[in-house]
C-alpha cells in the first residue's frame, strides 16, 4: 500500500512527524510525504526514518485572486450563517480588513460575497465554487502530474486549514484517489470553514464529530471516523520525563517549591498576556515566601515578538523555558515550526510544573491529562477603554462553550485574584478532578495514547474501501 502524506506548512509537524504515526504507516505499506519544508526542518526527520520514507516538494504555486477570495468567503458566509450561536460579533472583529491595500480589497470583497451566501446551501455553492476555480488554474497541472506519477493508494492531508495544501488535494480526488484529512485543533470547525475537503474526515471524538456535521451537514456522516489527536501522545512516553530534580535545577528553580507554569498566547488571541504575567509576578510576591510558588513562563511558540521583555527584566524570578521550535524562511506563523527536542521539553514542563495559568489555551487540556490544575484569567487589563477585543469577548467563542458548562478551570477576574486562585488551585488540586476528566473524555477518544494507531488503521481502511467501491 501507498501513502502519500501532505505537510503543507509546520502545523501538521508534532502530530505526524514527531509521533510512532509514521512508523506504524511503514507496517502497512510506503510512505512519500509531499510537502513544504525547509532543509532545516527535514534533516532531523530524514535522519529519523532514513531511506524507508521519500520526501518530495510540493509544487510552488500563486493562488489566483478567484481562489483567494472564494475561499475567505467561505469563512465569512459560515461566520453570519451561524452569527447567533458562534459570537460572530467578535469573529468578524478578528478578520477586520489589514495590511495592503489589495489584501484589504480581497477581504472586503470575500465579506460581501460570503454575506449573500450565509445559509447552508449559498456555502456548498462556495465550496464548489472554489474547488473548480483552482481545477481551472494553470498550475494544477504540476499536481496531477506527480499523483498520476505516484499512483498512492491514499491522500492525507494533515490539516484542513491550509491553502496551500487544496490544489494537491482536489488534483486526487479529480484522478480518483481517495482523500483524507484530519481536524488539526478543538477550535477550528468553529472558526473557519475547510480551505481541504476531502472524501473522508478524522476528529478527535465524538463531540467534533456532530460539531463537523453540524457545520457541513451535506457530509456523509459514514465519512467522518474519530480516532482522537496524536497531540497528546507524547504525555504517555516515560523515557522523556526527567527526573523533577534535573529538569527543575537545569532551569534555576527549587525542585522543592511548587512551581506554576504561565503559558503565553499568540499576540491576536490575547495581546495582554505581559500584563498579565507582570499581575502574577506581583500578586505571588505578595504570598509568604515559603508558600510562594515560582514562575515557569514558556510563550507561545509562534510568538517571536519582544513583548515580554520589560517584564522578565523587571521580575527576574521569573524562568523563561523557551520552545524549541525552528522558524523557516516565510513571515507566517505556519513556517515556524516544532522540533522533537520541543516535544521533550514540553512533556517535562507539564510534569514537573504544578498547574498552568493563561487564556483560554489548549494547555488546560495538557495539564488535565497528568492530574493537574488550570488557572484561566478572565479580566481586561486597565485602561482598555473599549480599543481591542475584551476578554469576555474571547471567552465567548465557540469552542469555549464546553469549559463554561463543565468548569474544569479556575477563574481569575481580577488581578488581585490571581494570588489566592493560584495557591487554591495548586494545594486542591482534585478539587476540580472530575470536571478536568468529563471534559477530557467529551473533547478527545480515549485512550489517548492510541491516536497513531487509529489513524493508521482509519487510513487503511479508506484506501481499501476505495478498492473495493472506487466512487467516494
């Protein structure tokens, strides 16, 4: 069996390339993966799997102005379809006209055109629409070329999200090979309709599931498999844990003192985590010195902003662990992109911090899985004064309807909480356990160390189906 796996940029790397996911992929057949990488990127992976894995480069290709246009009136018409239920006040607040002027007239116009088409079916008309403006481009030729070439039993792409991956997935499925492609993250159906379709969809559990039915109610619900996310595989993995005594001194911190872990955000979801990391540093030095915890920071990593400098200057007991990841030639956040040394170091943060504190981040979930406690602040910094997004607004997006009904999180709504709250969750740590675990349970298939495995047969399985019944 053939496998042709699609790494379109850098967000697709920790899942798949950092994973057994390759490995078990090598027990049922060949795998070429078709991407974008740099050679920085591919030399730790080539090294990794040697000749048993090709690693061939997409096609570079423009997208044209019809192209780009439709697929972000897609997004629009999704946003005012589901207004109402999906804050989409505060989503069309994010995607405010920027930079150049033709970008500025690209957004204006996909605006327009996906207002008119915010009902189900304006927005399969805007899928098919897209789909056959890019089967009309000059460059789709390159595409079907090299499948015609390869002749792979599956097409996988390892995110929905990503532009440059359409021409590659629409030319397999114009050749008859099936397509695959997996929900990268828990907020992106919710977010931003699929720039990839494709004949078969992989979810983290039954709960994204309904949510993709819900969103694309023309898909075959025997099309969509849950198999869980690779993502937290690497917390089951005992030969990356450190002892807490080495990973702990390594960074200047007293093993024998609780630790909590401030993990940043990217600057558009939440541009005052400063602030709010200098509010923590204040209030916990307000705590008597042999309760006080210390300060782990790690920021996000595709922030590679100076933001945070005044503060670690100011608050020296403050531990900066930054993550290990390569940033490749290209301005986007796409082309920075993780390492296997970031994935230890990871799993060694959440293991010897004693909670998290941040916005509304996916590193609750981390923390969940080892027993752990998280801290979510929720209040404006002062002088706010109305200019960006608050808070509150971003806590009522979409994805975030499930913590608000299961609380597996401590709030903070006020500076001045931030102290207390953090000593309260660090010393009662089972205090929020079930919570942490029911929504642990609704939001990824467990056991959750079986992701890779799920993926592999859920391919499988498709590309057999495939031989069997060669219409999707």
């Amino acid at each position: 069996m053939k496998f042709l796996l699609i790494i379109p940029d850098g967000v697709g790397i920790r899942n798949f390339l950092c994973t057994s996911f390759i490995d078990q992929l090598l027990n049922h057949g060949e795998v070429t993966v078709w991407h974008t990488l740099h050679d920085a990127t591919l030399t730790v992976h080539r090294e990794r799997w040697g000749a048993s894995v090709r690693w061939c480069a997409l096609p570079a290709f423009r997208e044209g102005l019809a192209e780009r246009v439709l697929r972000q009136a897609k997004i629009f018409a999704q946003i005012h379809w589901r207004y109402h239920q999906d804050a989409g006040d505060v989503q069309l607040r994010f995607r405010r006209p920027r930079g150049r002027w033709t970008s500025r007239l690209v957004t204006i116009a996909a605006h327009a055109l996906g207002r008119l088409h915010a009902h189900p079916k304006g927005l399969a008309r805007l899928d098919r629409r897209h789909a056959g403006a890019t089967l009309r481009a000059g460059y789709l030729v390159s595409f079907e070329s090299f499948l015609a070439q390869e002749q792979p039993d599956i097409v996988f792409c390892t995110h929905q999200r990503a532009s440059r991956a359409v021409p590659a997935m629409l030319a397999a499925r114009k050749l008859a090979r099936p397509t695959a492609t997996f929900i990268y993250s828990w907020d992106n159906l919710p977010k931003g309709r699929m720039a990839v379709h494709a004949d078969d969809f992989l979810v983290w559990s039954d709960y994204m599931k309904q949510e993709l039915l819900d969103y694309y109610p023309e898909i075959d619900p025997g099309r969509v498999t849950v198999v869980g996310t690779p993502q937290f595989e690497h917390y089951f993995n005992s030969h990356l844990v450190e002892p807490r005594a080495t990973f702990l001194s390594g960074l200047g911190l007293d093993p024998a003192r609780p630790v909590v872990c401030f993990s940043g955000d990217d600057q558009t979801t939440s541009p005052h985590d400063p602030v709010y990391l200098e509010d923590l540093a204040i209030q916990l030095r307000r705590q008597p010195p042999e309760q006080r915890p210390q300060i782990l920071f790690r920021r996000c990593p595709v922030d590679l902003s100076d933001r945070y400098d005044p503060v670690l200057d100011r608050y020296p007991e403050i531990i900066s662990s930054p993550p290990a990841w390569i940033a490749e030639p290209g301005a986007e956040w796409t082309n920075i992109v993780p390492t296997p040394d970031d994935v230890a170091l990871l799993v060694n943060v959440v293991a010897h911090c004693d909670g998290v504190i941040n916005v509304g981040s996916t590193m609750a979930l981390d923390f969940a899985i080892l027993g752990k406690p998280a801290v979510y602040v929720a209040y404006d910094p002062p002088g706010l004064n109305g200019r960006g997004i608050s808070i509150h607004d971003l806590y009522r997006l979409p994805h975030l309807k499930t913590v608000h009904q299961l609380q597996p999180v401590h709030w903070v709504h006020a500076a001045e909480e931030l102290g207390p709250a953090v000593l309260h969750a660090l010393t009662h740590p089972e205090e929020k356990a079930p919570a942490r675990h029911a929504w642990l349970e609704q939001q990824v298939l467990p056991p959750l160390d079986q992701a890779s495995r799920r993926l592999t047969e859920a391919l499988v399985r498709i590309a057999h189906q495939h031989r069997k019944d060669p219409s999707p």
